[in-house]
C-alpha cells in the first residue's frame, strides 16, 4: 500500500512516499546484520584480553594463558589496518558495485578472527597483532561501502531511521559481544570459544549477502516498480549513471571537514568507552570478568534504545519542517558529544567508593552518543548521496588515529599502577575536551544539504529539460 504524493525532489519531479515495507529494509537489516557481527569481532578482544592474561577467570585450567605487558598496544592493532584501506576500497565499490568487495572484506575479517586462538598460542602478542591489522584492513572497506550502498537505498525521508538502523548494528554488536564474551571466558570453554563463535557467524553472513544483497534498486529484480522509483525519485538518482569524484571540491568543501571533525572526536569518545572500559571496571572499580563484560555492555543497551528514539525524532521534525535538516543534524550531533563530555569530566572525579555512580555515568554516556548517528554519522549521506562513500572512507580513514590516541594514551598515562584513578582521569578530561571542541567546528560548518558537487554539470542541465527529468520517473 503506497501513501499519498505529498513533497518534490530538489529536481521539482513529485516524489510518492515508499511502501511502508519493502526492499530497502531487507537490504538495510542485511547492513545490520553485518554491522552487529563485524563489531563482534571488532570487541570481543577488549573482555577477552583480560581471560587470555588470567587464568583464575576460567574453571578450565588447561586453558593457555598469558603474560602480556603490552596490551593496549595489542588492542590498538587494529587501528593500524583500518585507516589504509578505506578510500581505494569506496572508490572501487562506487565503479564496480559495492556486493562482492563486501563478500571479500567480510571473509577476511571472519578468517583473521577465527585465527587469532591459534596465533597467540603459536606466536604470542605478536600473532594476535597480526590478526588485528588484518581484522583492520577488512573491516576499514566495511563502513565506505555501507554507505555507498546507502546512498542508492536510503530515501531522503527515511534516511535518519534507516542510516540508525544500519549503524545500530555497530551498537548491537557490542551489547551481544561484551556480556557473552564475559560468559564464555569465565566457563569451561574458555576464551577461544568466543573467537570461533562470532567468526562463524561472520562467514554465514557473507552466504545471506550473496544470495539477498543487492548493490542498487535497478539491480535488484524482484523490487516493485513504485518502491524503485520512490527511491531514486527522492535521490534524483538515474539508471546505470556513473559519477566521477570530485576530488577537490570535496577536500575544499566546509561542511565535509564539518563531518570530518565531528567523526574524529566520536572516535575518540568511542574508542576510550569502547576498549577502555573492561580494563577500568576491573581495576579502577573492581568488578570481576562476569560482572564487568555485563556493565561494559550497559552503555550500548542504552545507546541502542535512545539510537530508536533520536533517529524516528530527527526525521520527524525534519519532514514536518519544525526545523531544517541541517539544524537537525547539529542539534543530534551536540545532544551527542556536549553531554558525553559533560559526564566523562564528571565521571574522573567519582571515587572508587561510589562504582555504582562511575557505572551510571558510562551508561548514560553511551546512550546519549547516539544522537550521533542522527549527527555527523548519516551527514555523509546528506551532502552527496553520489559520494557519500567517498565520504565516508575519507572521514573514517582519516579520523581513525582518533581511535589509536587514546589507547596509546592509556599505555602512557596510566603508568604502574592501573589502579591509580587520578591517572584515569587525566584521560577522561582530554577526552571531554575533544568531544566539546569537534563538535562547536560542526555547529559552525555543518550543512543538510545537498552540495553541488555532488553532480556533474550533466547532470544539472538534465534538471532543467523537461524531457530528461521522464528519466528519473515512471509515467
């Protein structure tokens, strides 16, 4: 059933609202799926590094533990492959399809993670290095082509929902990883046990996307005629139409280093709750594997239900014009970083007789995160639904040693003593700071538009022929 015509595209062509369900949420829980077993993979290291350097967290005692003293360092590892990769990676899915590259980069991070028992065993810190710097460079492809694939998907109606949606997987993967990785450290099985689970998992999401996935609606032969040309209606999209990169008004264009900067302090925030958590709970706050992987998940539970509410409030009010979609997009993105800062500066100066205090702040941290993802996250998409891509393999590559400082912070700076709260907090303030400083450069420079580079000259003309603009609709 298909709603009223009620808006126009920036081409003046009517645009029909889309079929309440249809093609674009299977491909969008496909980017889900992908998203929650990648970050699975992405974070079971972070509760599995403390079992793999603890033999009293397990009843088995057979099972090989470690010594470790470089442990950050192996956590950051990842980080290293992610940023290499991302922009050749979105360029070759925008000219040949995004499908396969993701069947590619999904099996080599599953592979790497299913290795990664064997490597430590066989090789130490180092094989597992290893493994994370391939993990990295699959993984750093992932996101680029998402978003290429969200550019040919998501309507410019739905996009706050559907690009949450997709990037809830993120969130997703987190909540399932951290308490079921404390869960099946803490058991007979052990910690290898978790890196066979979600590496399988990986692999049998690589045979869904083959058999379900689908790099645009003019690909897919199964679509309706109206939900395709609801789709490519509302991003003035034409078939088979292949757009060169403009390189240089994309790297000159203020409202792309807007996002840019937005992504580098989320990052940042990301990567101390993300990889940092597990460590503080257990020798800041004292609380064992189990206990602790469960608080460590706490933030992305809350971060998952707030992602519902802000995404389905942000496309509300910007379809119902209350406000623009760039004010929108700058009200979301300081809703989550102002108040994130705001809690972790707080968070430093709780003592360690008050854990329960130190734990709610971290929940609330990262559930107001999420207006992120209705911030800076789907922005890409905003600006060039043609590159958005591009976008994001720039942004995410670039702003990637974002997410290595601050581990290389903690080796440094919390010195000795990991217990040392005062230590801690130096590097919480730092990370207030980063949230409060990237985002008062997006509220300046942020736009919800459409940026004109993001069509040819062609394509501009076409805008203005009466019997051009038939191509972009069915009669």
């Amino acid at each position: 059933m298909y709603r009223p015509l009620v808006q126009h595209n920036r081409l003046g062509i009517s645009v029909y609202e889309g079929p309440l369900i249809g093609v674009r949420h299977v491909q969008v829980f496909l980017y889900f799926l992908l998203l929650t077993y990648t970050y699975c993979m992405r974070t079971v290291l972070s509760v599995a590094i403390v079992a793999m350097n603890n033999n009293s967290t397990t009843t088995n005692t057979d099972i090989e533990t470690f010594h470790w003293t470089n442990q950050s360092i192996v956590l950051s590892a990842f980080f290293y492959g992610y940023i290499l990769l991302q922009v050749p990676v979105a360029q070759l899915g925008k000219k040949y399809g995004p499908k396969w590259m993701l069947v590619v980069c999904t099996t080599v991070d599953s592979t790497s993670f299913l290795l990664i028992p064997t490597m430590a065993s066989y090789f130490g810190s180092i094989g597992v290095i290893v493994c994370r710097v391939f993990q990295g460079l699959a993984q750093g492809g992932i996101a680029p082509l998402v978003h290429t694939l969200l550019g040919c998907w998501a309507p410019a109606a739905e996009r706050s929902v559907l690009g949450t949606v997709t990037y809830a997987g993120a969130i997703c993967g987190n909540i399932l990883s951290l308490p079921i990785t404390g869960v099946i450290c803490s058991s007979w099985a052990g910690w290898p046990a978790a890196f066979y689970l979600f590496g399988a998992l990986g692999l049998k999401w690589v045979i869904l996307w083959m058999i379900f996935g689908s790099n645009s609606p003019s690909e897919y032969k199964t679509i309706s005629e109206e939900e395709k040309s609801y789709i490519q209606t509302s991003l003035g999209q034409r078939e088979n139409k292949k757009y060169k990169t403009p390189w240089k008004k994309i790297l000159t264009s203020p409202p792309f280093w807007a996002v840019t900067l937005a992504f580098a302090g989320a990052n940042w925030g990301s990567s101390v709750l993300l990889t940092q958590t597990p460590t503080y709970l257990s020798k800041v706050l004292n609380y064992d594997i189990r206990t602790n992987s469960l608080f460590s998940a706490a933030p992305y539970v809350a971060m998952g239900l707030s992602s519902v509410v802000f995404s389905s409030v942000c496309d509300w009010i910007i379809n119902r014009n209350i406000v623009g979609r760039g004010t929108a997009r700058k009200i979301f993105n300081s809703i989550g970083m102002l108040l994130p800062a705001l809690s972790l500066s707080i968070l430093g100066f709780v003592s360690k007789e008050h854990a329960g205090l130190s734990v709610a702040l971290l929940i609330f941290n990262g559930g107001i995160t999420a207006g992120g993802l209705c911030g800076f996250q789907v922005n890409h998409v905003d600006l060039s639904p043609n590159h958005s891509g591009i976008l994001m393999g720039i942004t995410n590559s670039s702003t990637s040693v974002f997410s290595i400082i601050p581990q290389l912070l903690v080796q440094f700076m919390v010195t000795g003593d990991m217990t040392d709260q005062s230590e801690w907090r130096i590097v919480f303030l730092i990370s207030a700071g980063v949230y409060f400083v990237t985002d008062i450069f997006f509220i300046m420079f942020a736009s919800g538009e459409v940026q004109e580079w993001n069509e040819c000259e062609e394509i501009r003309e076409d805008a203005e022929n009466p019997e051009k603009q038939k191509e972009y609709t069915k009669e």
